[in-house]
C-alpha cells in the first residue's frame, strides 16, 4: 500500500491536472472569441483548432515552468501539502470567476494560491523576493504591452487600408483570421500549460522523485493534454464576454487583437516570463476599442474585468491560505 506522503503527490498531480483542464475551459475565450465573434470560424472549428495548437504549443518549452517552480520560492522548501493547498485555491478562484464569466487570470490565479500556501506554511521567510518581482512585474507589464501592441496594429491598418472599401477590408481579414486565431492557441498554449508543469516538477522535487528542477516528458504530456481537453469542453460565458460585450469587433480588429496578444505571449515566453493570457487579450481588445473611439469599450465591463484582475492573487491566496490550514490537521504538513 502506498504511503501517506506518495498518496499525498497522487493528490497533487491530480489536482495540477484538474487546475490545467479548468485552466483549458477557462481560457479558451483568450484564444477562440475574436474569431468566433467576427465569424471568421464557427465555434466548433475553433475549439477544435484551439485545442490542438494549445497541446502543440505546451510542448514547445520550459521555461515558464522553470521560473514558476523555481522563481517564487525553493522547491526544496516546499511540502506537497504546500504545493496540493497552492492549486486547489486557485481552481476553487478559477471556477468562481467562470461561473460569473469574468476572464480572470489563471496565471495570477496559481501564483496567489502559493503564495498564500507558502505563507500558511513557513511565513514570509521562504520566498525568493526577486524571482516574485520578476514574475509580477511581468504580470503587470504585459497588459500594457498588448494594449500599446492592439492599439498600434490597428492604427497601421487602418491608415494602411484607408482607402479600400470596409466590406472587402473584413471579408480578407476573416480569412486571415483563421491564422491569427491559431497562432494566439498556439501561444496560450506555450504560456498557460507550463505553469502545472511546473507546480507537478515542484512536487516531484519535494518528493524527490527527481533530483533536479528538469521537467519529465511525461508531464509535460499530461499537462498538455489536460489544457487541450479543457478547451475543447469551451468556456462559453467567457467567450461571451470577452468577444461579444467588452467591444463589438470586426475581423480586422479580431486580427489585430490575435496578433497582438500572440506577438507579447510568445515573446515573454521565450524568455521564460509567466504572462496572463487573459489580461494580454483583454488589453489588446481594449487597445483595438480605443483605436476607434472611446464609446466603442463597454466601459461597464472593462470595470468587471479590471475588478477580477485586482481581486484574484489576493482571492486565490486566500482560499489557498484556509485551504492550508483546513486539510493540515488531515493529511499533515
């Protein structure tokens, strides 16, 4: 019969797989609603395009996952229970911001939940402050950058094709869209799938099934199938949100808006830095909005989706916090 410590990494697996599936469904606005909303493929292609290209692109790298086992605090300092209370208090934050459909961020989502695990754990003591400022200056940089990136590819294009008539303009875009939507899964893919890689490495380290922080091919197998899974099950109130209420979009917006939000996900990526796919794409959104006029942005939702921002690192460490202390006394520290 396994130990009570085995079973306890059972658990942990198990519950980084379950974070990465809701994490797919989430998400799956971040990658498929401006293609869906703009018509430029039907809801059914598009998740089908979208979980393939997120698998594809989770194979792609490490990095991200490295920088989040190894960038908040040392694994070596990390129990399971640690690791197992980090991910449930980012899926319970995860499913309270879907059932309302708010595109809050999955990446914020995780590193509040050890944050606040860790801190339930050992204190303040055991985080490596300038990995934790480097993730969360990314955080915050990057929805700037897809804004600024959203805003300036709609600016060219406009001015670029200023003089082509707007029915011919769109009916290119819908087609070019099929490309841009597949390179933001493929990005998502990329960004978003790491980080249960590196919450499983980060146990497995603690465990010490593994002597070093180098992510096994089997999970990264595991966590790519479980986010192309979550997003063919679809996130349909997100979607809704994202792509239809924030701003009304045509394909050359949904363009730009893909484009953008890919160009500044795979860039970070590549150099290992842990960005919210959520807050990219709903700041590329809210630059191509501007680019016409200020009433084109639902100011109301931006409102909600700026609120879900600021509220889940602190909401998802919390829940992990009393989720820390609740299952302690059952399954140990």
């Amino acid at each position: 019969m396994p130990d009570a410590t085995l079973l306890l990494l059972i658990f942990v697996i198990a519950a980084a797989l379950v974070f990465d599936y809701v994490n797919g469904f989430h998400d799956t606005a971040n990658a498929i609603a401006t293609s869906v909303s703009t018509r430029a493929l039907s809801v059914k292609t598009a998740i089908i395009m979208a979980a393939v290209l997120n698998f594809a692109g989770a194979m792609v790298s490490t990095k991200v996952a490295t920088t989040i086992g190894n960038g908040i605090v040392d694994p070596h300092q990390v129990t399971q229970m640690v690791v197992l209370a980090g991910v449930l208090g980012a899926i319970i934050w995860n499913l309270i911001t879907w059932y309302f459909g708010l595109p809050s961020s999955s990446s914020h989502a995780i590193i509040g939940g050890l944050i606040g695990a860790v801190i339930a754990h050992a204190g303040l003591s055991e985080f490596h402050l300038s990995g934790l400022k480097k993730i969360i200056l990314a955080l915050i940089v990057s929805p700037i950058l897809g804004a600024s990136m959203g805003f300036l590819f709609m600016v060219i294009f406009l001015w670029t094709l200023r003089n082509r008539s707007p029915f011919g303009v769109n009916k290119g875009f819908r087609r070019c869209q099929i490309f841009s939507a597949g390179f933001m899964a493929f990005s998502h893919g990329t960004a978003d799938a790491q980080k249960s890689m590196g919450v499983i490495t980060m146990a497995l380290l603690s465990y010490g099934a593994i002597p070093a922080f180098v992510v096994p091919t089997w999970v990264k197998l595991a966590c790519a199938v479980a986010m192309a899974l979550g997003t063919a099950a679809g996130g349909w109130r997100i979607i809704k949100t994202v792509g239809r209420d924030f701003v009304k979009l045509q394909p050359v917006n949904g363009f730009s808006v893909d484009a953008a939000s890919a160009v500044v996900i795979l860039g970070a990526a590549s150099l290992g830095l842990p960005t919210s796919t959520t807050h990219v794409v709903t700041s590329a959104i809210l630059g191509v909005g501007l680019s016409k006029r200020m009433s084109a942005v639902n100011w109301s939702i931006a409102g909600r989706i700026v609120i879900a921002w600021v509220l889940t690192i602190p909401a998802s460490g919390i829940v992990s916090f009393l989720t820390y202390d609740i299952l302690t006394p059952f399954l140990g520290k």
